[in-house]
C-alpha cells in the first residue's frame, strides 16, 4: 500500500514570521512622517517654482496643498513622542518591579542562609569525629558557595544604573568609599585585584545627598578598569576637596591603577553609567595613561552637612554618668536583640550569651521601645523588616528619646537587606554600624567590640 500525501491540500497552519519591532517603527516613521514631509517639500518647491514663473493661483495652490501633509506629519510625530515616552515609562516599571523582586530574593534567602552559616561555625567547634569533622566542612563549603551566588547577584545590581532622586541623606566620605570596596569584594570576578583607599583625613567630612550615586560611580569605575586588563591590578583612590561654587563644595577623586586600563574611554559616546552619572552631578572628568599606569580624575560638587548640636545633660547626675562612661568588656555588656525570627532569635542567642552578661529578645520595634525604656543596655543588635515597627522607626525614636538626656545606646543593623543602599537607610536613621546576613560571628564582635 502507497500512501500519498497531498501537501497543497493541508490546511496551512505555519505562523507568519514575526517582523522586529525596529523595522516595524522604521516603516512606520517612513510612510507616517518621512513620505509626508517629502510630499509637502515637493509641493512647496512647486509653490516656488511656478511663483518664479509668473503664475498666480498654482502657488496659492501648492501651498495650501503642501499643508495638509506637513500637518498629518506633524501630528504623528507627536503621537510617537507620546508612545514613546509611555514606553520608557513602561520600561521604568518593569526595571523597578525587577529590582524588587531581586531585593525580595535577596532578603529571603539570606536569612536561612545566615543560620546555615552560624550554625556550620558552632558545629565545626564542636565536632570530634573526624568523619563528622569532614561531613560539617563540606556543609560549610556549599553554605559559602551559595553565599558567594546571592552575593554576585547583589554586586551586578548595585552596578545597574538609577537615577532615582532620593532624600538628602548625612553621610561621611569614608565609609562611603570603604562601603564600595567591600561591595567589589563580594565579586569573584575581583579577587585578583586589590583595591584601597588612600585617606589622609578628608574622608572624616560629612556632606549631605545621595551617596548611592557615588558608589554607583566608583563600582562602574572600578568594575570597568578590572575586567580589562589581564593580570593583578591595584588601584588606589584618593578625594579631596578641591573650591566651592554656590555654596557646594567641589570634591574631586583620583583613580590611579597600576596598569593601563580603561575607565572609561576618551571620547566614548554615549557615555557609559559613570559619565552619566558624573554629568548628571554636574561633574566631568579627565582619564590618562602613562607607561607606569593609568589615572582617572573626575569631579562632583556635594553639600557640607550642618553640624548636629547635641543638647546638654538633663542633669549634672547624667552628665557625670557620661563623663565616668569608659570601655566595657565583652562579658559584660547587657545587650538587646531585636528580631521577630524565632529560629533567628535562638541561634543568636546560642553565638552571643555565652560570650556576654545578658541578651534580652524583643520580638519587634514596639517592644524594643518598651524595654529601651525599662532597662538599661549597653548595645541593640537590630533587625530592619519587622512587624508593628520596623527597624528604622525603632532607631529613629530611640534617637528621639536619647536627646533629652544626652545618652547614646550603639545599634547595629543585623539584617538580611543588603543591597545598595540599605546600609545608608540604616545610618541615616541614627544607628552606628551596619551588617548584612549571613554573618560571620568574628565580623559582629569586632563591630561590637568597637562600639563598647
């Protein structure tokens, strides 16, 4: 038996090829702007024509016809302004929802992953088998791999591109830049390179703005000039300020990397994340190379912060208290742990009460409140999301009521929000010192033992 297929008698189901969206607006300008505007031009260059040639009603003609299209053209070119313009809106939205969906991940999977980290440190310092000993180490090397994925994910976006406006925050020039290389740090890509901040004391000054907007600079800067040349690279930063117009001061920074690498390119176009955002700061920039290196100089100005007066001591009672105040001992702090987690809350408390006088939980900001009030502490760990009162509020009314009594409790942030920007949120609410989860145990008493 022959079987015969008759193809011309088959339905045709085969879907048209998509055309691109580029060649659709390109066709779509070309018949509804371009053909128009070309009509009207011959027509006017037939009004001028035959106006030369003496005649009277061809012109009038010519002219009022050559209207029409301009008019048509004109107003479809208005409509694609409008589209346009509705799908960068569009574009912002779905970038923004991006971004949110990222900071969401980000936040969820640091804090199962901050108590695999803990608690891979306390098994392996009580561990004896050496079977266990090796069962333990490869549960910590996994947990450190995963940390380093949720990390790289945080490093590519902090290098994206905002121009946000945010609120005027008070920040320092120093931490600022510190913050940035320890945000390089958590690429893999950049362990080869060595990055360091050159401060002779101008990093000690507080201005007022967005510092994300610097970090965004420096980590498009830097990210640039690493994965260029082959090889270890070093790259010292140095800032100054270098005179003042209308009443902000101009703050220059100098790149200088060991290598010649490229920042950003001279006479690039368009410019790249860093130029933007230099230009958009009203700064510019200079980018040279020599046989012993390559340097990178570039400007933004920056508002001087007011200096904070602190009232004085509600008391001479309080005012000798703060005069007797002098460094305490680990083991004897009395500290305050704010974290609605219980899982969170009884893995602290397994790292820290053997090594402090005492460690009380509030669940969230109010109770936090509650307690600040009732007793006395000599340093909050705080967590940021919570129920009933963040974080942020708990801080900034801590701060509120420590000014009638010239007090001043140290807070750290502990939280799983680190992306770019959280730790400026953090400190722009009061509190001393910042660290995203997972945490190391040793990092958290080195912060705490700084502030006591």
């Amino acid at each position: 038996m022959t079987l015969i297929y008759c193809v011309h008698d088959m339905p045709n189901r085969s879907r048209p090829s998509a055309i691109p969206h580029s060649d659709l607006m390109t066709r779509w300008t070309r018949d509804r702007i371009l053909l128009p505007v070309a009509v009207a031009l011959l027509l006017v260059v037939i009004a001028l024509v035959t106006a030369l040639a003496g005649l009277v009603y061809m012109p009038i003609a010519a002219g009022v016809l050559a209207l029409v299209p301009l008019i048509l053209a004109i107003a479809e070119l208005r409509k694609l302004i409008a589209d346009n313009r509705e799908i960068l809106r569009e574009l912002a939205s779905i970038a923004e929802k991006n971004e949110e969906v990222i900071n969401s991940f980000s936040h969820k999977i640091r804090e199962p992953l901050n108590n695999l980290v803990l608690l891979g440190n306390m098994l392996s310092e009580t561990t004896s088998s050496p079977k266990q000993q090796e069962l333990v180490e490869t549960f910590i090397a996994s947990t450190g791999s995963m940390v380093e994925v949720v990390n790289e994910l945080t490093m590519e976006t902090a290098g994206n591109i905002t121009f946000e406006r945010r609120g005027e925050i008070r920040f320092r020039l120093g931490p600022i830049i510190r913050d940035t290389i320890g945000l390089m740090k958590l690429s893999r890509r950049h362990d080869q390179s060595v990055v360091v901040y050159d401060d002779h004391g101008e990093g000690e000054r507080e201005y007022r703005g967005d510092p994300i907007i610097i970090k965004q600079i420096l980590i498009d800067l830097l990210s640039a000039a690493i994965s260029g040349p082959a090889g270890k690279v070093t790259i010292k930063i140095q800032a100054r300020e270098a005179g003042e117009r209308e009443g902000a001061h101009k703050v220059e920074f100098t790149l200088s990397s060991n290598n010649q690498a490229v920042f950003i390119g001279e006479g690039r176009q368009p410019y790249p994340l860093a130029g933007r955002l230099i230009r958009d700061c009203g700064g510019n920039w200079q980018e040279s190379t020599s046989g012993t290196g390559s340097y990178f100089v570039f400007y933004i100005f920056l508002r001087r912060a007011d200096k904070v007066i602190r009232p004085a001591a509600a008391s001479t009672l309080v005012r000798e208290m703060e005069t007797e105040k002098s460094h305490k001992e680990l083991k004897e702090l009395n500290i305050l742990l704010v974290e609605d987690n219980p899982i969170n809350q009884r893995i602290t408390q397994l790292m820290l009460e053997p090594l402090v006088k005492r460690l009380e939980v509030a669940r969230n900001g109010k109770e936090a409140l509650d307690m600040f009030g009732t007793s006395r502490y000599d340093l909050i760990l705080m967590d940021v999301q919570m129920p009933v009162m963040n974080g942020l509020v708990a801080a900034e009314k801590i701060r509120g009521l420590e000014m009638s009594s010239s007090g001043h409790v140290p807070i750290i942030a502990i939280t799983a929000n680190a992306m770019l920007g959280d730790r400026e949120q953090c400190l722009a609410v009061g509190m001393d010192d910042y660290i995203s989860k997972p945490i190391e145990p040793e990092v958290l008493i080195e912060k705490i033992t700084a502030l006591i």
